[in-house]
C-alpha cells in the first residue's frame, strides 16, 4: 500500500528506511525546485527591498527639502503665519 501524497511517500520511504530509486530522483528533484523558487522570492524581495529603501530614501530628501522651502517661508514672511 503505497499513500498518494508525495511528502507521505517521501516520508514513508524515509521512515521504511528504503527508498528506491524513483522517489529518490523525485524527492531531489522537488528539493531542486523548491532550492529554484526560494531563490527567485529571495532575489524578487531583495530587489524589492532595495528599491523600497531606494525610494523611501529619495522621499525622505524630497520631505525634508519641502520642510525647509516652508521655514524659510516662514523666516521671510513672519507675520502671514500668524494669521
């Protein structure tokens, strides 16, 4: 009696102590495409990463130049911000 499900058939191999050569080549075959997509979601999220702190970093700048166009505002038209 062999399970349907593929980790229970690694499994069960495993826990047997056989594992013929078919569910050998399948395991390591889905460890190399598991191994494939976790790098593609680390690189996808480091570029993302990346250019989230790339962005952020520009957006701070952008914030503090605003911040300062308005103190000077403030520093050369006193009295319109008292209003």
């Amino acid at each position: 009696m062999r399970p349907k499900s593929i980790c229970l058939s690694v499994w069960y191999a495993i826990y047997n102590r056989h594992m013929d050569i078919h569910t050998m080549m399948l395991f390591v075959w889905l460890m190399g495409i598991m191994q494939i997509l976790l790098m593609h979601v680390i690189a996808v999220s480091m570029a993302y990463l990346c250019k989230m702190l790339i962005f952020s970093h520009i957006l701070e700048l952008k914030v503090w130049q605003i911040g300062c166009i308005i103190i000077r505002g403030r520093e050369m038209f006193p009295m319109k911000w008292h209003l």
